[in-house]
C-alpha cells in the first residue's frame, strides 16, 4: 500500500526520515535529517509543514544556494 508523504508530519508519524538535496549542480550536498528537527523549526518560523513549502525556504549549508528538494527515505528502524 502506497502511503501518501507529502508533509513532514506524515513522514515524522510513520515514521520515515527526509533526505534534503540541494539544488545547486555544483554543489550537490545531501543530508539527512529527522523531520520533528524540521518541524520544530517551520514552527518557530511559522513556515507550513508542506515538503514543497518548506524545500523553497531552505538554504544549503554549503554554498549557500536557496534551491532544494526534500524527499522521504526508509523508515527510521529501530535496532
């Protein structure tokens, strides 16, 4: 069953984490992260939870290019 992950809410309930990838083909760098860390921070921001939403408000660590996607990856195991 495909479950629909279109907000870090629903990726933080099921239990899955987000891989972050910047859009600067230079650049390139991918982190991943635990999205209640990004939820904590769209909340103080007052940013929607929307993965589209917030990959437009990111910034890259690196080289500081504001372009980004944000994709869910395996669910988190614990073990």
């Amino acid at each position: 069953m495909r479950q629909r992950l279109d907000s870090l809410n629903e990726c933080a309930r099921r239990g899955y984490r987000v891989k972050i990838t910047c859009g600067n083909p230079a650049c390139g760098r991918v982190v991943t992260q635990d999205p209640v860390v990004l939820m904590e921070k769209c909340h103080r921001r007052r940013i929607p939870m929307d993965l589209n939403k917030v990959a437009l408000r990111l910034k890259c660590g690196w080289c500081l290019q504001a372009c980004a996607s944000i994709t869910p990856v395996d669910p988190i195991v614990d073990g």
